[in-house]
C-alpha cells in the first residue's frame, strides 16, 4: 500500500519512508527495518525521518523491549487501498489489451 497521493509530492526518500510505514501500520518500524526497506544511507534515512517528523506525518513511540517504534500519522494512511492500475502507463495499457 502506498501514503495518500497529496503527501507523495515530497523527496524520494521522504515517500519510501511513508510508504514502508504505510505497509506495516499496525506494528510500526524500527529504524534498522526502515533502512532495509528504505535502502538508503543511515545519514539520508536521519534527514528523511527529521523533515516528516517536523511535518507531523510519523509518530515515534517507545515500542519497550523493541526500543522506538516509528509510524505514519493516521492523515497518511489511504482508506482504501490505491489502485495501481490507475498509475499504469498508456503504454502498459495498450500491450495488456493487444498482445503482440
């Protein structure tokens, strides 16, 4: 699942950040499972963590014996699920109906 349409206009590592979130909204993250998810740098990871945490778009909890637990603000998570088909390319939609 991916963050709502109106908070993916933000940097790229900012979105894959929302959208692991996103994916495990109930349990929340880790900071080591956001950098595997994520694949970035610890440092690029930090500034992204920073720039949503000041927007209000992640809560940070104490997660006790799993230390802090990261998660996206409610106003993030879709109500239903996004439509992927929706993204799809015309391209992508011509070679599904016209095989080649």
């Amino acid at each position: 699942m991916k963050a709502k349409r109106e908070y993916r206009n933000r940097a790229e590592t900012e979105v894959a950040v929302l959208d692991a979130l996103v994916d495990r909204v109930d349990d929340g993250m880790t900071v080591f499972e956001l950098r595997a998810a994520v694949e970035v740098g610890i440092d690029e990871l930090e500034q992204a963590l920073s720039a949503l945490k000041e927007d209000d778009l992640i809560v940070v909890e104490s997660g006790g014996s799993e230390g802090v637990v990261i998660k996206p603000d409610e106003r993030v998570v879709p109500d239903a699920p996004v439509d992927d088909e929706a993204e799809q390319s015309i391209g992508d939609w011509i070679r599904e109906r016209i095989p080649f």
